[in-house]
C-alpha cells in the first residue's frame, strides 16, 4: 500500500444487489501483450499476491496496515469490518454483508505524490485521463476494473488501493515494462480473498490482466457490490 491520502470528505454510494447463490500512453504497451482493436493491453503471466482489508502490518506486507487504503483512511470502516480471508460465507466476510466490492485489487501506482497532490504527468500516463473530468481530490484509478485470468478463468475487480509494492510503477502498470519490485518474485499486483475464492488461487500465482470499461463487465459475482464511493 502507498502513502495515504487524506481526502476532504468521503460519501458511502455503493450500490448493493441482493447477492446471487455462489455457483496506450500511445505507442508504449505492455511485453506480452495480447489485446483486440479497441481493448487495453493484456500484462501476462504476472506474479499475483493477496492482500484483504484490516490485514494488520507484517513483513508480508511491507509494514503497512491494510485498516486504510492510499485513497481512503478509513478504508475497513466504510467496508464494514476486516475481510477475514479465513472466516468466510461465499466471497464475503463471514460475519458481515460488505458495503464496498470484496471484488478489490492493488497495482503499484497512485496518481497522487506524497505531498497529496496529482501528479504532473498523469494526462500522459492513465489511459483514461482526458475521458472524463476529475475534481481536485478525486483520484483517476479508484474504482476502475480490471480483468484477471488464471487458467482460463476470468473474474472482474476494482481498484481499491495501492500496491503490493511500490506505488509509481507506471512503466508496468501503464507501460511496457515488468513490475519494477524484485519483492515475491517480481510481484505486480495484490487481489482480494473474494478473488482468492473464485479463481482457486495458492502461493506462487501467475495471472494476466487488464483494464477493462465499466460498461464491458459482464455480470457476476462482483456486481452484486458495486463501490462508487
């Protein structure tokens, strides 16, 4: 997880459905890549580690609490409570309905610096920056999806936060490049233990991704939650 951000003022909007039964920056583009005209870049075969909201500091985790997210200090609050990885009903905590996506991911970049600002050069990095207006305390990344798929299984999920490790690794989020962090085997990309469940994941995963459009989700188990805070 990154520097935190303070933000000024926070609002719970996500959008809750009754729960189903289990059943470029131009011209620099990811190695690997595999994508259709009109689709983003697909990273392939990247190292996957898990991370869960309330996860407590631990060299696992570079000894940062997992209570707070880059873009949220009171990340677990406005979940709902910890998202117990080992205490589980389906793809939700066992103990509570969550009030935000347990569909959730982190990649290691943040569009704010340190100071709490937006970066200069985040026009030219995110895909979607010109697509639409941002406020001032807004970030450009929260919420978005991405697709993930191991073995031929995909399930989609949302940014919720910054890491594993590092958190201005544009040349592999945004760019060409492998993740920069020689952590976990190169480690470039942390999923929530809903994703753990669906995708059958174990220690040592490799998956490929990409962003995907809000509208190109197709229904599933991570639109019964949906974040829009």
């Amino acid at each position: 997880m990154g520097i935190i951000i303070v933000l000024f003022f926070w609002q719970a909007r996500s959008k809750i459905i009754p729960p189903s039964p289990i059943t470029s920056p131009s011209g620099n583009q990811p190695k690997n890549i595999a994508s259709a005209p009109g689709q983003y870049p697909v990273h392939k075969n990247i190292s996957a580690t898990t991370f869960w909201i309330g996860e407590s500091a631990s060299g696992n985790n570079d000894f940062i609490a997992n209570d707070q997210s880059a873009w949220d200090e009171n990340w677990e609050t406005h979940y709902g409570g910890f998202d117990d990885p080992r205490s589980r009903s389906g793809f939700y905590p066992a103990d509570f309905t969550p009030k935000e996506n347990p569909f959730y991911f982190a990649l290691p970049y943040n569009d704010f610096d340190s100071n709490g600002d937006r970066k200069k050069d985040v026009s030219s990095v995110i895909y979607w920056a010109k697509e639409g207006s941002w406020n001032e305390n807004q970030s450009m990344l929260k919420n978005q999806w991405i697709k993930i798929t191991k073995d031929g299984k995909s399930a989609y999920a949302q940014w919720e936060d910054v890491g594993p490790f590092g958190e201005d690794d544009k040349n592999y989020v945004f760019g060409s490049s492998a993740p920069i962090s020689d952590q976990n085997n190169n480690a470039g990309l942390d999923l929530s233990p809903a994703l753990e469940t669906y995708l059958n994941l174990s220690g040592g995963n490799r998956v490929d991704w990409q962003f995907v459009k809000t509208q190109n989700v197709p229904d599933g188990p991570w639109k019964n939650i949906i974040t829009t805070s």
